[in-house]
DNA sequence: GGCCGTATAAACAGGC
DNA sequence: CGCCTGTTTATACGGC
C-alpha cells in the first residue's frame, strides 16, 4: 500500500529533507536562539497587536451599542447620556465618580493581572516580548479602554443609573449573554474559537474573580467571589461591609438586577473578553514559538491563520491521511467543545511536518526531547493530528500500546492499530514502521509472544523492559539537564500556566485549555518517558528499579513472567480510553481497527 | 574506536 | 499466490 520505498531515506541520512531528520536535527533545533527563523511570526505579531486594538475598538463599540439598546429597552428618554446627568441628585452623581474612578481602577488592576501573567510567561521562558513590542499585548488595552472611550462608556453606564426596575430591564439583562456574543467584538471564528468563553456568561464571575475567593468560595459558605477582606468587589464599588451577611445585603440593595449592574456586568464582560482574547494571541504565539523549536523547518506559511489552517491547509494537504481527526475537536472530548488548544501546534506541525518520511530517527531524539516542550498541553491531540513523529522509541511506543489494554496483551494487528490510532505520524508508511513494530517485537525479550486461543498475543515482560537501556543518560550532566529542562516544559508546565493565569484571575483559560481531561494523558505519557528516563524527579515514589526506561514508571512492576493476569488494572495512561472512541482512519485500513478493549473483552 | 541501543530495510519462513 | 505474522540479518546512526 502507501508503502515509500526506504532507499532515499536511508542515503539521506544527514540531510533528511523533511526537517525531522535524525537527533542532530533536534539538536540544532535545540539551539535555537533566533527561533522565528523562517518568518512565520513577525506578521503574525504585527497582526496580533492590530487585531486586538482593533477588537478592542469593537467591543467598545458593542457595549455601547449594548448599552443603548438596553436604555432604549428599559424607556430611559434621555437623549442626553453624554450629559452629566443633570437629573442625578448630587449624590448620585457622587457616586457616579467614585465608581467611575473605581471602575477605571478595576481596569487597571485587569491590565495589571495580563501584565502579571504576561510577565510570568515570560519568566518561564515561554513567551517573549518583542523588543520592538514594548508591552505588546497590553497597548492596545491600556490605550484603549482607559481613555475617554471608556470613561464615556462608563458615563453611559452610571448614566442608566436611575435604574427604574421595569420588566424590561430585567429582560435585557437576561439576554446579556446572547446579545454579547452575537454582537461581539470579533465576529469571526478566530473570535469564536479564541475566545470559547466569551460565551459562557454565566462564568464570567469566576473568570474575574481571584482564584484563591474562588476556591475558598468552596470551602467557606460566607465566601464570595465579590466579597474580599469585608469590601464588596463588584466592580467599581468597594463598598465597606463587616461581615458577610451585611455584603450579602448590600449585594442585593445595591447590585440588584437593574440597568446599571446589567451594563456593569456588561462592561466587566467586554473586559474579560479582551483579556482572553489578548490571552489566546499569546497562547497562540507561544504555540507557534514552541511548534517552530520543535519543528525545524517551518513553514512561513503554518504561522499566520493557524485557525483557519486545520480545515483549510491540513484537509487539503493530507485529506487523505487526515480522517475527521485532523479537525480541531477531536469526537473523544465531549467534555471540551471548545478545545482551541489544538489548533496551535497541530495544525501547524501538520501542515509543515506533513512531509515527513519514514526517516531515520534516532532514539537518542527522545533525550533531547525539544520536542516535549512544544508538546505538552497537546500533546495528544498533537499528535493525533500531526504527522509528528513522536519522540518514543518503538519499543516503548509498543509497551504502551499493550499496556493500556485491559489484559495487558495485544494482536500484532492490534498494535498496529493503536499506532495509527494514536499517531498521525503511523497512518503513513505503514510498511516501514510496521516492519520495525515486528522487529521491535521480536527482538526486545521484553515482548513476550503468547499463544492465544484466538492466536498469538504479544505482552510485556516488565522487568526486562525495564532492564533494557540502564545506562542511558545517566551520568551526563548536559543531557540531564536538558531534559530537565524540558521537564520542567512539560510536567510544571501545565501547572505554572495555571498557577500563574490563576493567579492573574484567568482560571477559565486553563481550564479549557489545560484542564481538557485528554489532554493530559499524553502529557503524563511524556512525562513519565523522562521521568523515566532521567532516572529521579519521580514524586510519585515510582520504581526504583534500575530502569529508566521511558513509560516504565507507569507500570512500575507488575507483568513479571506471566503478564496476562487480567486482573491487571490498566496502566495511568489512558491514551487509548480517549482513543478507543475515535472514528477509524478511513485510509490504511487494510488492518481492521477494532477497538482494542473490544476485541479483549 | 568499540559498544550499545535504536531505526530502517530486507530476506526468509510458516500459516492462512 | 498473496498477505500476514514472525524471525533474523545487515546497516547506519548517535551517545557513552
């Protein structure tokens, strides 16, 4: 079948020309201090920082639309908003300034929060200002929403004020969340996709409120996300409350549902909109940083519309090999419907990397592990839908395989498909890495062959796959430390990103982004793979068996002479619960893709 | 430079 | 006969 003859790949050697080449590829890639090489992002950042002024200049745009519909709505006559309100009594008006400084202040403490996050990628290396980009993202915000706009908008919001509680207003400030989203800032799917939460009004609290009121929200009845060290927090009141059932009191005296709090809640809204969306462009900035270190020669093209790519280029280019897997949402993740995360990395690497061969890779690859780095929040979704060779060594790639089923034994057939199911890279080339899937088996004494009722299963012997390679690494401080260092990329990373976007009150973004329940699988798998390989940083008491070997810590003993114990829980990886549920590659199906718990059972 | 682990390719055999 | 499965050999590469 699709099967590409070996020669040119072999004489190739050095000079691979699909870019994934062999370690010294990685290598070099390794040193990458110009990173954007080819091009791909200074548009993209110019872009960036256009788009979300532009966007911004929108969404002010839209909220006062919002706001004079709503006043419209609810029979305010006065065509005079822009006025001072000289119908507000003086302490109306009062008031009006405090919460108008407040709310400018609010807005200065969410450009603070982004600067704050911003900041902490940045100290994690994961995201770089451009020198030319002074504070880049927070430009266009903190031009944008300080000045008179927002000050008028504002006006226009305290102008409505006078909140008569008519039906009406109740009505406008139920459809808050269709109103925003139909008439948001970014009509296009870039918006849509980037940011899924504009949406999800009923989170927008959340998404404002500090993590630790959040969570403490939980625990302590008398916590609330807008109740802090006895103020009120709702925007632009600071309210003075001793304890909480006199914040309670106040919120419905003064935050009651009427015309203001409605446009208040609007306004927040706007704000956090723009904070995800700055938050996405970042997030798909870094993306775009961590695919090109992976991905050495990128393609100018992969970078700009990265959106648009997945159905666009990906379809186009490897429709065949594609399958409904190549799209964004992969069918195995009900719980995220909004997983924006993919569209990064995969559709980039996919569109650059689809040319990728049956190239010679050598397994040293997985200890430089650059590879990692760029993976981690993807990584299955990654490399499902990218033809990226992932950075697992045959034999480790099949132990996983076998492992994750519910006897911990597989058909050849079987693996073969979970390659393919699991990897975009091993829906090509089916001849030569199957080749190396039967000669891995045969070789390693780790594969044990049983013969089956059915026929013959291949199982793991545990404690020789852990005897395999022992010395790896080990000893080579330059190694370690890279592999530390990708590590500290792959396993914290998650972590840090969400400690720190939590810290900066953007607990919604990692959440969908980070907390996708599939995605984390094949992180851990990586994880485990260097833990393994380097050997300690195994918090979880893994195995002190002298094996490094990649997954090993997942399984840390059990399958020792007879590895067909079906009382064998399956192993921490679930990569195939997720995988089991998703539609069959039509191509390369000369091998029938049962789901393999099926076919144990 | 040798050894080791790995990848790739290929030849071969046996079974269906 | 063709395909699949499994074994074995050869070669190449990179790290130690």
């Amino acid at each position: 079948m699709m099967q590409e003859s070996g020669p040119e790949t072999k004489s190739n050697g050095s000079a691979i020309p699909n870019g994934a080449g062999s370690g010294n590829h990685l290598l070099e890639c390794g040193s990458l201090r110009e990173g954007r090489a080819n091009g791909e992002t200074p548009s993209g950042e110019i872009g960036a920082a256009d788009l979300a002024h532009i966007q911004q200049q929108q969404a002010l745009q839209v909220a006062r639309q919002l706001l004079l519909q709503q006043q419209q709505v609810s029979g305010l006559k006065s065509p005079k908003r822009n006025d001072k309100q000289p119908a507000l009594q003086p302490q109306q008006q009062q008031v009006a300034a405090t919460q108008q400084l407040a709310f400018q202040q609010q807005l200065l403490q969410m450009q603070q929060l982004q600067q704050q996050h911003l900041l902490s990628l940045q100290r994690q290396g994961l995201l770089t200002i451009q020198p030319g980009q002074p504070a880049l993202p927070l430009q266009p915000l903190a031009q944008g929403m300080i000045p008179a706009e927002l000050q008028q908008l504002w006006k226009e919001v305290t102008g409505s004020h006078p909140a008569e509680e008519t039906p009406s207003s109740n009505h406008s400030s139920l459809d808050l969340s269709s109103s925003c989203v139909t008439t948001s800032s970014a009509p296009s799917k870039t918006s849509l996709i980037m940011n899924p939460h504009a949406s999800t009004n009923g989170q927008l609290a959340a998404v404002h409120t500090p993590k630790r009121e959040s969570l403490s929200h939980e625990d302590h009845p008398h916590s609330h996300p807008l109740y802090g060290h006895g103020v009120c927090k709702w925007p632009g009141c600071e309210a003075v409350c001793e304890d909480f059932q006199s914040f309670l009191k106040h919120l419905n005296n003064e935050h009651a549902l009427d015309d203001r709090s409605t446009a208040q809640c609007r306004v927040q809204m706007q704000v956090v909109q723009q904070l995800e969306l700055q938050l996405a462009k970042d997030k798909e900035r870094l993306q775009a940083m961590m695919t090109h270190l992976h991905v050495k020669s990128t393609e100018p093209k992969a970078t700009p519309q990265p959106l648009n790519l997945v159905s666009s280029v990906t379809l186009s280019k490897t429709a065949s090999e594609a399958s409904p897997q190549s799209l964004p949402h992969t069918p195995t993740t009900p719980t995220t419907p909004i997983t924006p995360v993919t569209q990064g990395p995969s559709v980039i690497t996919t569109t650059s990397m689809h040319n990728v061969g049956p190239i010679r890779r050598r397994y040293s690859d997985k200890y430089n592990v650059p590879i990692s780095s760029a993976d981690i929040a993807q990584n299955q979704e990654f490399y499902k839908n990218a033809e990226v060779r992932p950075p697992f060594t045959y034999a480790s790639l099949i132990r996983q395989a076998i492992l994750e089923s519910p006897e911990k034994q597989l058909t050849l057939n079987e693996i073969y498909n979970w390659f393919t199911r699991m990897f975009a890279y091993f829906r090509r080339n089916a001849a030569t890495w199957k080749n190396a899937v039967r000669h891995n088996l045969s070789l390693h004494k780790c594969f044990v062959r049983v013969e089956n009722v059915k026929g013959a299963v291949w199982t793991v012997d545990e404690v020789e796959f852990q005897k395999r390679r022992p010395q790896k690494i080990s000893g080579n401080p330059s190694l370690i430390k890279n592999i530390q260092s990708s590590h500290a990329y792959c396993t914290p990373l998650n972590a840090a990103l969400q400690a720190s976007m939590a810290e900066n009150s953007i607990p919604l973004y990692t959440t969908a982004s980070m907390g996708n329940p599939t995605l984390g699988n094949l992180a851990s798998a990586m994880r485990e793979e260097l833990n393994g390989a380097m050997e300690h940083t195994n918090s979880n008491e893994s195995d002190s068996s002298p094996g490094r070997s990649p997954m090993q810590a997942m399984h840390p003993v059990h399958v020792k002479e007879e590895p067909l114990d079906p009382d064998e829980n399956e192993g921490p990886l679930s990569l195939v619960t997720t995988a089991n549920h998703s539609p069959d590659f039509d191509h390369d199906r000369d091998y029938e893709d049962e789901p393999v718990n099926e076919d144990m059972e």
